[in-house]
C-alpha cells in the first residue's frame, strides 16, 4: 500500500489527561525500570536511546515530551514530561 493510501488516526492529549499522567508517571517509570531499563548494559541502553530520540524527533509536537536517556550500565533514566 502506497504510503499516501495508508489509514492515519491522531489522538490529542488534554490538559485534564496530561495531569494524570504527570500524577501517574513516577509508577510507570519504576516499572519501566525494574521490568526493562535494567536488563541493559551502557551500549544497548544508548542505541535505545537514540533509536528512541529519533522517533521522537520525527513526531515531536511544540508540547510536552518524555525522554529516556542511557545513564550508567543496565540503566535506562525516564525524564519527567513536561
């Protein structure tokens, strides 16, 4: 299917949302860690990062934003959103 013809959907998150997810961040990100981030080591925790910064790049909206940059070995650090 030509890239054209592809179905495109948006979503757009509220301010009432994006303070939910602001209150409820903090457990995703423990889960995030305790259930991924730390099974990495330094090399596969930075490709992560870039291939998820790159993503980002190619989506990003003047608003709002999670990062997760690499940190120490099998450390994947969850930013605040903003």
């Amino acid at each position: 299917m030509a890239h054209e013809a592809r179905p495109r959907s948006s979503a757009v998150l509220t301010e009432e949302g994006r303070a939910v997810l602001r209150r409820t961040w903090p457990a995703y990100a423990r889960g995030i860690q305790e259930y991924f981030g730390r099974r990495l080591d330094d090399e596969e925790a930075r490709t992560l990062a870039a291939s998820l910064e790159g993503v980002l790049s190619a989506t990003r909206r003047p608003r709002g934003r999670m990062r997760a940059p690499a940190t120490k070995a099998g450390t994947v650090r969850i930013g605040d959103v903003r």
